[in-house]
C-alpha cells in the first residue's frame, strides 16, 4: 500500500519515502531544490560532478579547492569542467546515499532541469516505475550556520520541494506515462497551476535564504527547465547521463 503498487508514476517524502518506493522502483529521482539539487544542476551542467556527502559524515568531507565553492548555487557557477566536488547536505545528499542502496537508477531532479531528468527517468526505467522523493526540510537545520553547530530535525515538508517534484512528474505526464498515483498526481497539479518564482521567493525556505543574503541562490533554482543536465549516480558520484 505504502509503495503506491499499481502506479508507475510515484511521489512520497523524505528517507521514509526512499525506503517506500526503493524497492519496488526502477528509478528514484531526488528532488532537494532549495539547494543540494540545484547545485548538483549547475555543477554537472558545467561538466563536473558532485559526491554527495551524508550529513553524518560530514566531518570528513574533503574541503573544495576554492573555498568559495559551497552548497549554495551562486557560487558554483564558474566552477571549471572536470572538477568533482563533494557536497554534504541534510537532505538531497543524504537521500542520494539511501536511495542508491535500494539498487535503483537514481538521479538528481530540480526546477532547472525537470523537463530533461524526466525524459531520462522514463528512458531508464525501461517500463518500470518511477519513484520521485521530495527531500523536505529538517526543522533545526540551517545551511547558513556552521556544519558542526547545526542540529538534525524532523521532516518539514517543503513548498520548493513539492513544485520541483510536480515538474518532473508534470513533464512525464505529458509524455503519456502513467497510471500516476493520488500523491504524484496532486504534485504535478500543483506545479501546472503555481506561479513558481513567486512561491519560491515567498515560501519558508526561500524568505530564509533571502533574508541571510542569498537572494541569488533562490532565483537560479527558480529557473524552469533552464538546464538539460541529468545527474545520475554512479559509484558514489552524481555525473552527466
């Protein structure tokens, strides 16, 4: 019941939805906008690529070679080709690490490139059903604060999330897949009929990065279908398809 069994298009939240639909899944596409996801896009859009780090581990993540590089979009935009990054994050990273235990394909989904891992994720899937996760927030969690002061929530379901979400599974839709689950279905819906650059300015999490200064950040990730990048994970490392 939990897996949406009998709907190839799925959506369920956070590591207990990877747990969910891992299993039953031919692909798993992790949607963490605001901003593990979006910064995945910019660097594999580039021609680099991105470990994701689980948040426990990221006391031993490597530090990047320009200390200008961070999780934050912005600052990744002239990163050169070739570079590989390692990008811890609460949510996006640590879901990428869960997911690829379950032995499905997984890829890396946002605003920015929903059209393209869309068109990826049904080629992959070879007929399978897809499974898009939603990261969410953790409440207590603050990516403007030091990595070693910042605590670990619970899930905070998040705006940004569900529309990157409903992109993707919007963009399948219109390719004729189906049958879509309630919960995928409603996610798409919500995409079709939201004016994204405002609700990603003015929900939580965008007013939160706005207000410490990161305006920038929440425009590149509002940007629809601005990339035709697909990150899958591959060995440990989110790489062009």
């Amino acid at each position: 019941m939990f897996g949406q069994e009998g709907s190839r298009l799925r959506l369920e939240w956070g590591g207990e939805g990877v747990s969910a639909l891992g299993g039953s899944c031919a692909v798993l596409v992790v949607v963490d906008v605001l901003s593990f996801s979006t910064a995945v896009d910019v660097v594999v859009a580039r021609g680099g690529s991105v470990r994701p780090i689980r948040w426990a581990d990221r006391a031993g993540a490597a530090k990047p070679a320009d200390p200008s590089w961070s999780l934050r979009p912005s600052s990744l935009v002239d990163v050169p080709a070739g570079v590989e990054l390692e990008l811890p994050s609460p949510n996006g990273a640590t879901l990428c690490d869960a997911a690829a235990a379950t032995g499905a394909i997984v890829l890396a989904g946002c605003l920015r490139n929903a059209g393209s891992v869309a068109g990826a994720a049904a080629d992959l899937a070879a007929g399978g059903p897809i499974g898009v996760i939603p990261a969410g927030e953790r409440w207590g969690v603050d990516i403007t604060t030091s990595r070693e002061t910042a605590t670990f929530g619970p899930l905070r379901p998040a705006v940004e999330d569900l529309l990157g979400a409903g992109a993707i599974l919007s963009a399948l839709r219109q390719q004729g897949l189906g049958p879509t689950s309630t919960e995928a279905s409603i996610a798409a819906d919500t995409h079709d009929r939201t004016p994204i650059a405002h609700a990603l300015t003015t929900c939580v999490s965008g007013r939160e990065l706005i207000a410490a200064g990161h305006a920038a950040d929440v425009h590149l990730a509002s940007q629809v279908n601005a990339s035709t990048a697909v990150p899958r994970l591959t060995n440990g490392t989110l790489r062009p398809t």
